[in-house]
C-alpha cells in the first residue's frame, strides 16, 4: 500500500482535535443545563409561595384601593368618630347589662308570685277537698235517711193495706131498707132488731148491744125481709152470741149511712169474724 502523506495526516489530526473541542463544549452546556434546571426545582416551591404572596398582597391592596373611605384623609384624621364608636359600644353594653339586671329582678318577683299562687292553689285544693268530704259525708248521710224514710213508708204503707184489708173485711153493708129519712138512729136500731133479732142502742153513730130479743123469735125469723148480705147477717149473729156469752161487752161499732142504707163497721174489737177468731174489749 501506499504510505500517506504527512499533509493528510496533519489535516485528519486537527480535525479530529476540532471535533474533540466540540463534544467538550457541548458536553459543559449540557451540564450548565442540568445544573440550572436543578437549582430551579429547588427553587420551584419557594418561588411558588412567593408568587402566591405577592398575588394576595395584590389582591388586597386593590380591594382597598376600590374601598374609598378606606385611605382617605378624612377617614385616617378624624379621630372623634373612633370615639363616638366606642361611646356607643360602651353605652350598647351599658344597656344591655341593665337589661340583663332589670328581666333578672322581674324574673325573681315573678317566681316569688308565682310560688305565691302555688301556696294558695295549694290551701284551696285541701278546702275543696274538705268540702268534698263533707258534702260526701252529707250525701251518704241523705242516703241513709232517704233509705231510713222509705222503709218507714214501705211499713207504714203495708200496716195501711192491712187496715184497708182488716176495715173492707169486717165492715158489713146492709141495704134493701129504703130510703132512710127522719131519726137515722130509731131507724137503724128497728131495722136491726127486726133483721137479727138484736135490741142495740146507737147514739152519735155509735152501736151497742143491749139484749136477744128471746130464741124463739130468734129461730122463728122470717126470711122475707132478712139482710141482702149472708156475710153480714152471720157477722151480726155471731156478735150478739158473742154479746150473749159476755165476751162482747161494751163492744162499739160504727155505722155509715148510705143512700140505700147503713153501714156497720167494726171499728175495734173483731179480729178474722169470719173464722171464729176472738174478740179484743174495749
């Protein structure tokens, strides 16, 4: 082969040479760029928080600028109404300290009122209870005697239909012998001693026996003009034999007069006549 010239080999030399410059170059840029692209992460943050600082100052300071009563002159060198403010503020809680005391004072009197009206409220529940118990006392008393009174009623009112059944029992009614006019008396006691045979005497309407006509006439009566009533001829039979024996002595009867004559009613002294019971004196 050939051997090269030493021009050629000079040339190649100082290429090479440039070319060895230039990667140096390049190489100290790139790390002047690492270097400053590092410094400014580190440096991201801070600045980062500056920025926000200095936009919240700017935030502000254009608020008060828009505000303007905020730095005016007027505002900055009037120093009276600062204290007209804090005389009024003063003055707010002055009030509002004496309206605290005064609903404090009203609400003591209204519990002491209050504890008042319990306590009479009180006395009156026990008075009406007391009245409760009395008129209770009262009712069950009225109650008592309204039973006491109706018992007596019912009593009295059954001895009443026993007299009623005792009187509609033993009183006779004898009729068929006209109209009784002139002395009633004469009349009743004729009547009666022509009827059963009997001498009575009757005075102020009152009958007494005084004798049998006599047996004979007795059972020789006659039969047309006897009492209408069977019942009462027997009673008047069986009182004057009672009379006759002794046990009818004195024995008074009532008589009523009615239109179409007399009626006998044994006031006292004949108990159940019917059966042959006895007889009670007078």
């Amino acid at each position: 082969m050939p051997r090269a010239s030493p021009n050629f080999s000079s040339t190649t030399a100082k290429r090479n040479q440039s070319k060895r410059k230039e990667i140096v170059a390049v190489a100290a840029v790139r790390e002047k760029k690492g270097e400053q692209e590092r410094e400014d992460m580190t440096k991201s943050s801070e600045v980062r928080k500056e920025s926000s600082k200095r936009e919240r100052e700017e935030r502000r300071t254009s608020k008060e600028d828009k505000n303007p009563l905020r730095n005016s002159s007027r505002r900055r060198r009037s120093p009276n109404r600062s204290e007209k403010e804090n005389q009024s503020k003063e003055m707010d809680k002055e009030m509002k300290i004496t309206m605290i005391r005064d609903t404090k004072e009203e609400i003591k009197t209204l519990r002491k009122e209050l504890a008042a009206v319990r306590e009479q409220n009180g006395e009156l529940r026990k008075e009406l209870a007391t009245v409760r118990e009395e008129m209770r006392g009262r009712e069950e008393k009225g109650l008592a005697e309204k039973a006491d009174w109706m018992k007596r009623m019912k009593i009295i009112e059954k001895k009443m239909e026993q007299r009623e059944k005792k009187e509609r029992k033993n009183n006779v009614i004898i009729t068929g012998i006209g109209a009784i006019s002139g002395n009633i008396e004469r009349r009743v006691e004729k009547c009666l001693e022509r009827e059963i045979l009997v001498k009575v005497t009757l005075s102020n309407r009152r009958l007494r026996f005084v004798g049998i006509v006599s047996d004979e006439a007795y059972t020789r009566r006659s039969t047309g003009r006897s009492l209408r009533s069977p019942r009462a001829v027997n009673l008047l039979r069986l009182i004057a034999w009672r009379f006759v024996a002794g046990a009818a002595q004195n024995f008074l009867i009532d008589i009523l007069v009615v239109r179409s004559g007399f009626t006998v009613r044994f006031s006292r002294g004949v108990e159940d006549v019917d059966s042959g019971r006895g007889s009670k004196k007078r």
